[in-house]
C-alpha cells in the first residue's frame, strides 16, 4: 500500500471510458503506485454508472461511490472535486490524499504523487496568463479575491508558471494535486470555492473560468501549507485550444497525459501525431477506449441534457452578474 489514496470524479458518458483509461493505465504503467487505492466517486444527480463499467472498475480495483455530495453547487462541474475531496478526506487512512482529472492518463511509472519532506501540498505551477507577481494587470483580481477571503496576496510565495515560465504569486494547475490529509485543504478548498461562486468576481483575462484553480491557490495560502512542486511531466497538457504548447516537451518524456478534449473524434487527428510517439503498450491501451463517445441510451441522454440546461443556466447567471477585474 502508498502512502496516499487517488480520488477522481465519474458520471454517466464519455467520463466512463476516461476514468477506466486513468485506472488501467495506473494500474499497468503506474510502477510503485501500480496498487495504489482508487476511489471513483459520482458527485450529483444524473443516470446510472454503465453495468459494464462497474464490472470493470471491479476487475481494476476502483472502489465506486454514488455519493451525491454535491448538492449546494451541482450546476458548477468543477466545484465536483473539491466538493468530493472534503467528504472522502475524513474517510481514508493514508497519510495523503491525491486528486486526479478524468482526463488523464499515466505513461510511465510514478515516482512519488506525494508533497516533499517538509511540505503538505503539491501540485503543478498554474499558467501565467491567469497569475499575478501583484503588480500587472491581473493583480487587481487577485487582490480582490484575497480581500474576500481575509488573507494577503504579498505574502503568497513565488514560483514560475508553466509553459511561460513567468514569476507570479502561487498558483496552481488542479489536474493532479495531493496533500496531507490531516490538513483537511480538501473542506478549506471547498468553503473557498462556495464563497467565489456566491459572490460577483471575475477576471478581465479569464472571465470567470479556473475557479477550482483559483479556490485551491487561495486555500492554501489560507491554511499556510508549505508546498513542493510537480515536474510539468506528472502534469503535461495536450489541448485543441492552445497546440502550440503541445511541442513544449517530448512525448517520450511524458509521466502523465492531461488530455483535456483531444480523444473526441473532432480532435483525435491531431491527437494521433502525438499517440503515434508513444511505445506500442502505451498507445494500444489509449486506443481501446477513444474517441470518447456518449455511449448511453436515448432516455438517459435526454437526462443528461436536461441536467445540463438547467445547470448552464446557473453558470450563465453567474456569469452575467460577475464583476470583472
């Protein structure tokens, strides 16, 4: 057993065969965290987890729970994991507690998912187009959300974003993160998270997108924790929407894939010149489960898309009121 438990979200559709890819691939590529715990949790209301994917999480060892933790922000998909982080964290036994994005997919084995000697919290560096050094022109957001929170952006460590490799205030990327449970960042996280999205914050650069990423920076910062850092290759993104920085690091030195929505058939072409890098194992594992489909019946599809008119409507009602800065 590890030292640490991997949480991670699932719900009826695509979010299936990207969940059973991260588990298989942590299971065959993931070298000392190969047996590490894996809990899938489905956080809200929506259809049925697939029979067939609940048999294979049981071959993969990933315990599921049909949680419905998330009442209060259902209409935010990305209030999901901090929600689950701060119920499961008073749950596990190990001494740390890792989150991980669907949308990922192991490569080649993981040294240690776990913050350094001396420290609670890891995670990659946040991209500098969002983050601040407290004097340019996202500061005054940041200084405003810190005004909410009750905390003191100068007094946020330095650190250099990635792919920029810019100065700015700590800011993290959310895809993968872990910190000591006993710190209870998870409850911390959310409480944040629940405070942005009932006020009228946003941001000139970004609007009002990354608010799990923007709510984690903040509670740190809020419980003090002393943070190491990922290598960008335990967190390395491929995205239709900024290819340029898909060439930043070689395929071959790649740990974990953040694919975000490139195995959907509209981006998988491109996708493809990058699998075809990848050692044959690597790539064979990818390929039984894209492109990345619905996959559900007609009346759960009609479910699905009710769920999410009414919650987009919340999102965009948000979004109108947001004060941007």
């Amino acid at each position: 057993m590890t030292n640490t438990t991997i949480v991670t979200c699932v719900e009826s559709g695509p979010l299936e065969a990207e969940v059973l890819m991260l588990a298989e691939s942590i299971r065959a590529f993931g070298g000392p965290y190969a047996k590490t715990d894996i809990i899938a949790v489905k956080p809200r209301r929506g259809p049925k987890i697939a029979s067939r994917t609940l048999q294979e999480f049981k071959r993969l060892q990933v315990e599921f729970i049909d949680g419905r933790f998330n009442l209060e922000l259902a209409w935010w998909n990305n209030a999901n994991k901090s929600c689950v982080m701060s119920q499961l964290e008073g749950r596990v036994s190990t001494s740390n507690i890792t989150w991980m994005d669907g949308d990922m997919v192991v490569l080649q084995s993981l040294d240690d998912l776990c913050p350094a000697q001396g420290t609670q919290f890891i995670a990659r560096a946040g991209e500098g187009y969002l983050g601040s050094d407290g004097s340019d022109k996202n500061a005054p957001y940041w200084l405003k959300l810190c005004d909410l929170i009750g905390i003191d952006f100068g007094s946020f460590p330095e650190i250099n974003s990635f792919p920029e490799g810019r100065r700015i205030r700590a800011y993290w990327q959310t895809g993968i993160y872990s910190y000591a449970t006993e710190t209870r960042l998870g409850s911390v996280h959310y409480d944040i998270i629940r405070k942005l999205l009932t006020n009228s914050i946003g941001s000139r650069e970004a609007g009002v997108y990354h608010q799990d990423q923007v709510s984690i920076s903040l509670a740190v910062q809020k419980l003090g924790l002393r943070h190491s850092q990922f290598d960008p290759r335990l967190n390395f993104n491929i995205n239709t929407l900024s290819k340029d920085n898909a060439d930043i690091l070689p395929m071959s030195e790649v740990k974990i894939l953040h694919y975000h929505h490139s195995f959907y058939r509209e981006g998988l072409h491109w996708a493809k010149t990058y699998l075809a890098k990848l050692p044959n194992d690597r790539r064979e594992l990818i390929e039984k489960y894209i492109p990345l489909t619905a996959n559900a019946s007609l009346p759960d599809r009609l479910y699905k898309r009710m769920l999410r008119v009414a919650r987009q409507r919340r999102a965009d009602d948000f979004k109108r009121r947001a004060i941007l800065y």
